[in-house]
C-alpha cells in the first residue's frame, strides 16, 4: 500500500511541478527525496515512508508559490488520498510545515524525519544546482543577477525577505552561505562542505569578471 500510495503522488507532482520555471520543478522534488533516503540510510533510520512523502510534498503548500490556504487546501486534498494513522499523518504534516528557511525565521525541529528532509531540501540549494536554482529563481521573479548597490540584508522580516530589494547574487550572502552551519545531521554536514566550497568558489570567480580582474 505504501509503495502504490508513493506513486500515486509521485504520479500527480510530475504533471504538477514538470514545467515549473523557479528550479522548485519535479526533478527539485525527486532530488530532495533521494537525497533524504540517503541521509537516513547514513543516519541509520529505516522507516522513510514519511521521510519520502514529506520530501515529495514539501513545497506543495509554501506560501513563494501559492496562498497560504490555497496551498494548505491543495496539501490536504492529496493527504486525504493516504491511508496514514493519526500520528503518521501529525508527523507529516509537521516536516512540511516547518523546514523552509523563511529569511532564517526557521520553526526549531524535534524529529530526525524533519531534521532529515530539511538537510536534503537544503542540500539542493547550494552547490552547482544551487547556483542553477538561484538564479533560475531570480530570473522569474524579476531581480538583477547582480546590483552592487544593494546592501547584503542581516536582518529581515519574512515579508522583507520574500519581496525586498535584492539580487540573485546577494541572496548567496543572504541565504546560501549559511545553509551548511545550519545543517541537523551529521550526514547533512559532511554533504554540504563540498557544495558550499563550490559555492565560494563562484563567487570568487564571479567578483573576478564582474569587476575585470581575470
């Protein structure tokens, strides 16, 4: 049951997510999931059936791409399609809601699950594909590659950090850059050393074009 359940979701997110244009597509989704069957495999838990359906369903209901009760309506309509118990289902619906970063305004986690799917879904955004997403995401938002004039932001509301000024390159300083120290599991953070060393090195580079210095 769990398996057929599985694809059926996985089923509706590639028609769902398949031409999504910010880097948050179905194959952001399937990434997320492998990568979080992996940490757990590290972490040595063995039941993932929740670890992999919160993976899929994680950006189902956030507020970047949809209303908060339009997103909350559409998770719900897909969860009434499981046959999960009560705490299964409390479980599920807990990693969801709180592993996105939220401009570092972040919900504290209690369960390896969430702390698991948060790593992986983080994993995704740094490194090469980071980068990719990044400015993938920039684009269809409308924000400058790079504008030297805006000032890296510390401190930010979730409002300010959804819609203020900003460029794809400051979102590195705002956000990126940050990500490995913040990393829940031990398999979280030997993962993110080597993309976030990636990430540094771009940047390197970019200052170099950017100002004519290669």
């Amino acid at each position: 049951m769990e398996r057929k359940e599985l694809d059926q979701v996985i089923d509706y997110l590639k028609q769902e997510y398949i031409g999504e244009s910010t880097g948050h597509d179905w194959y952001h989704l399937d990434r997320v999931r492998k990568q979080a069957l992996r940490i757990a495999r590290e972490e040595q838990v063995s039941h993932t059936y929740i670890i992999e359906l919160a993976a899929l369903l994680h950006d189902v209901p956030d507020e970047k791409f949809t209303g908060e009760e339009e997103g909350k309506k559409k998770l719900d309509d897909i969860l009434m399609n499981l046959t999960l118990n009560e705490d299964d289902m409390t479980l599920l619906k807990s990693i969801i809601y709180s592993i996105s970063y939220k401009g570092g305004h972040e919900a504290g986690l209690t369960t390896i699950e969430a702390k698991i799917v948060r790593d992986a879904d983080r994993l995704d955004a740094i490194g090469a594909i980071g980068i990719a997403r990044t400015f993938a995401y920039g684009g269809r938002k409308g924000r400058a590659m790079y504008n030297p004039d805006f000032q890296v932001r510390e401190h930010m509301t979730i409002e300010e950090y959804r819609n203020g000024d900003s460029s794809s390159i400051h979102h590195f300083h705002e956000k990126l850059l940050k990500l490995k120290d913040l990393m829940c599991t031990e398999t979280g953070r030997m993962l993110a050393e080597e993309r976030h060393e990636f990430l540094l090195r771009f940047l390197e580079q970019f200052n170099k074009e950017w100002t004519g210095q290669e």
